[in-house]
C-alpha cells in the first residue's frame, strides 16, 4: 500500500450526486443530507487523503488473540472497548504503525472516505479487499459515494433512505450509540436545508437567457429538448441491459444505433414505460430496480415452424434451405448417375436444361457444380436459420 496514501483526490460533480443517486431511486436531497452528517461534506483532509479515522477496538478484535495482538497493545494501537481513549488529531500515522503489524487488519479497522465507511465492510462497499477499496477512494470522492450507495443496498436500508427513516440510517450506519450524537436529528436538519435548495437536473434542458427579453410567441413552436445522454451513459445503460438479458443491445460502444434502440424499445415495453427509445430519468432508475428479463415458456419452446411465422429472416433463411435441397439434391445424383437418368424420360427432362447451359462442359462436372453451390446455400441459411430461432428463443430478437 502506497504510504503516502496519495491519489487524483478528484472532488464530485454537481451532477455525480443526482446521478448516483438515482442508481437506487433516491434523489441528491438524501445523499447530501447523508453526507453532510457522516462526512462533514468532504472525502478528503487538507493533505488529500481520503478522510480516515482508525479503530483501535477494531484492530483489537480482528486481530485476534496472540502476539500481533500484544504487540499492538503494547504500542497504544489496540485495546478491547470502543472509547477506552481520545482519537488523536490525525490517525494517519497510527494507521501506519499498525499497517506494520498486520496490513489487511489495519486498513480494515478504519474508516474511510466521505461517509467513513469501515474497511471491514469492502465487500458490501463492492470491492474484492480493503487495499482495492482505498485505491479506488483515493481516486476520487465519486467512488465514495458509489461504494456508499452499494453499502446501503447490501444492507437493506436503502428504502429506509428513500423513507426518510433517519433512525434507520442512522442506527444501522453508526451502531446503537447513534443518539448519543444525535445523528438521525442531524440527517433530519441537513434533509430540510437541501429541500430548500434548488436540485441539479440529471438531464440539464436548455434555459432561456434570463437578460433577454422574451421573444413574441410563435405558432408551431418546438418545446426544449432535454439534452442527450453522454457516452459514459449510454456505455452504463448498455452494459445494464446486457446484464439483464436484454442481448440484442449489441457492443457496449457509448451509441445508441440499431441496436441499442431496439432494445430500449424492448426494456421500456416490458418494464411499462412510455415507447421510445430515449434514456430519460425514469428508465435510469427502472434499470436499478429491473429484474432479469424472463422470456415466457411458450417463447424458450417455440418450434421453428413457429418462429418462421414471427421473423422474416427465419423465414427467409428457410426458404433458401429449401431451394438448395430441391436443387442440390437432383443434381448430385444426376452428377453421379448421369447415365442411367439419361435413359429415363422422366429424369432427363429434368436435367438436360440444366447441362445444356454449358455444352462444352462435361455434364456431370456441371451438374457436380451446381450441387455444390446449392450444398453451400444449405449450409449457410441452415445456420442462419438455427441462430434466429435462437435468438428469438432467448429474447435476443424481438
């Protein structure tokens, strides 16, 4: 772990707050009022570092008896209750000592970031361990928050959040000694300011220029349009419908082509939002809460005869397979057996117009030809018929 515990330290965007929050439905008014009782409103100290308190009784506990335990007992860095003494001004240089007895131990007992969360706790926060975590806070405040809003729902309190039950939040994110410090009083307070302050829309609309005077009313006039998704977004949504089944989204490239209209189309009808293939706010958090899609039995079994009926390219497909066979196979057994169908009435009627396009080439080589173009075409449109079913089977074609 680097010491310096150094990193972009990027601070957030007007626009991450609304936009993070609106991963698990709840607008900027909560997470700030969040923030500002867990945090102070701030991720990192004066020197750039993520905020960070350490827990002597938590390095005490994970710790475990034996010697580590005693060394850091020894060294004023562990005891067994919460409180035995003042945190000092700064908990970077603790942190450090005990980084020196057992690393994974002391990242986990402190707390970090913009809402102090608990290294211990880096796998409800989404990350594989607490050196993953730190890396990540040291970056910018944005992660923070994301880890946050990923602890919140692991923890089953993101409703509560929604609810305004402050208590909750509180209880759950600070232990039974939330009272004490009137936590869920100040979330309370910190909520009813941000009310007051006007919210950065997720998708800005063009304002009109206050200092301007308003133009004479016209006919026809076209409403503000609210402004394109950017590419991170449109990468995001794609990504999300990916994962939710919805596999005719096609590359996660930040465009919204064919593709990925399509299936917007696809997760707006079946998740009962207004048509269209727009990102607007309400799709956004429909994809938070969305469950995989489930494709209806009838649907998983469809014969093919079936989905010939329901998709043009099967269909088509079919037909070319049919062809090839009512083709290809008359003229590999005539390329085989050229003489005894030349002897049939019957037969010969059949393949001579087909060998006397080319007369100056042996018929069978001709009629071997055309068996194979026509085997090819089999091929081919079999294929491409199979994986149509499929797609329709699985949803990935609509």
């Amino acid at each position: 772990m680097d010491a310096t515990f150094k990193g972009a330290a990027a601070r957030l965007k007007d626009i991450d707050i609304p936009r993070i929050g609106a991963e698990i439905g709840v607008g900027e008014d909560e997470l700030h009022a969040f923030m500002d009782v867990e945090a102070a409103g701030s991720g990192f100290d004066t020197a750039g570092r993520p905020k960070m308190l350490f827990e002597p009784h938590v390095f005490y506990r994970l710790l475990g008896k034996g010697a580590q335990r005693d060394a850091a007992v020894k060294a004023g860095l562990a005891y067994p209750k919460w409180g035995s003494k003042p945190y000092p001004k700064d908990s970077y240089p603790r942190l450090v000592k005990a980084i020196a007895i057992d690393e994974t131990a002391a990242l986990m007992s402190a707390s970090w970031g913009l809402t102090q969360i608990l290294g211990e706790n880096h796998r409800d926060a989404g990350y594989t361990s607490p050196q993953a975590m730190i890396t990540a806070f040291k970056a910018s405040e944005a992660n923070h928050l994301e880890a946050t809003v990923r602890l919140l729902v692991a923890w089953k309190i993101d409703d509560d959040l929604k609810a305004h039950r402050w208590p909750v939040i509180a209880r759950t994110w600070n232990g039974p000694g939330y009272r004490q410090n009137a936590y869920d009083r100040k979330m309370a307070a910190a909520f009813a300011k941000w009310q007051a302050i006007k919210d950065t829309p997720l998708w800005p609309m063009e304002a009109p220029d206050a200092a301007q005077a308003a133009p004479e009313p016209q006919p026809m006039a076209a409403e503000p349009a609210v402004a394109a998704p950017d590419e991170a977004t449109v990468e995001r949504v794609q990504q999300q419908l990916k994962d939710l089944g919805y596999t005719e989204v096609g590359a996660v490239d930040g465009r919204i082509g064919t593709m990925t209209a399509t299936a917007i189309r696809a997760f707006r009808a079946d998740n009962g939002l207004p048509a269209g293939d727009g990102i607007d706010d309400d799709m956004l958090l429909s994809l938070q809460k969305a469950k995989p899609r489930v494709i209806a039995p009838e649907r998983a079994n469809a014969a093919p005869e079936v989905v010939r009926d329901k998709v043009p390219e099967v269909k088509a497909n079919w037909l070319t397979k049919m062809g090839g066979y009512i083709v290809g196979i008359p003229a590999a057994v005539g390329a085989g057996v050229k003489g005894i169908l030349g002897n049939l009435d019957a037969a010969k009627g059949y393949v001579e117009p087909l060998t006397s396009i080319a007369s100056d080439v042996p018929g069978w080589v001709w009629l071997a030809g055309i068996a194979g173009i026509a085997g090819a075409l089999v091929l081919v449109s079999r294929h491409g018929e199979a994986k149509g079913v499929e797609a329709f089977q699985t949803g990935a074609r609509r």
